[in-house]
C-alpha cells in the first residue's frame, strides 16, 4: 500500500521538476531571439534607449548612401561585421540595418549567439529613409 503512494509522489516530483526545466529553456529560448523593429519603433526607441547604428551592408552599397546616424559600418558578406564582434561591448544597445533587413537580421542573430542582449534589426535602408530619417 505505500509502494502506491510513493510512486505517485515520484511521478508528481518528476512532474514538476519537467514544467520547471521546460520553463527555463523556454525563458531563455526567448531572450536569444532577435527582436525586429519597424522604422517607426525604432524612432521612437532610438531616444529612450541610445544605441550604436550599424550599416551591415557592402562598401558599395554605404557609399551609394548611408543613414546620417550610421555609427559603424561592417559588412556582413566579406566577414568584417563577424570580425568586429570581439571588439564591441556586449552590454551596450544595437541597431543593425542592410538594404532589405535580411543581412541585419542574420547579423543581430549572430550578435545574440555571441552573448549580446540588446540588438535590434530595423530593417531595410529604404524604410528607414522613407520612415524619416536622414541619410548621406
């Protein structure tokens, strides 16, 4: 009769211990995902929390026109951004954009997966410029 009882304990523990492992890995399953924001969020963010702009694009691309507010310039393709990340702060705010929000997104992806928290892709250059912002 306590052979029942006890197995039904275990099972209930090793219940909660499941829910508990399964809500740890959901939590931090969500705090690595990059957050996409609209051009229009990300005027509206950009002043409540500064940030380092980043131009993902080719040499060609930022020379054909950058925005006025672009801080660094990696590109992506040829392994400069990948090569850039050791020298950026993990605890500081990024705003990574390319021409479609493709590459921004891959590269906020690979920020997050080296440990940075706070990057944010918003999105293509023509938006950005069509949302308001200035460019050069």
């Amino acid at each position: 009769m306590n052979k029942p009882i006890l197995i039904i304990a275990l099972i209930g523990i090793a219940v909660v211990i499941a829910i508990t492992l399964f809500s740890n890995t959901e939590s931090t399953q969500e705090s690595n995902q990059v957050m996409d924001i609209s051009p229009t969020e990300f005027l509206q963010k950009k002043d409540q929390q500064p940030g380092i702009v980043i131009d993902v694009r080719t040499q060609k691309e930022y020379d054909a026109g950058h925005l006025a507010e672009a801080d660094r310039h990696y590109d992506l393709l040829n392994g400069d951004f990948e090569a850039q990340l050791n020298t950026l702060d993990k605890n500081e705010t990024y705003y990574l954009y390319c021409r479609s929000g493709n590459r921004s997104g891959k590269a906020a992806q690979l920020m997050v997966e080296n440990g940075f928290e706070n990057v944010y892709n918003i999105g293509g250059f023509e938006d950005l410029v069509s949302a308001g912002l200035e460019s050069n």
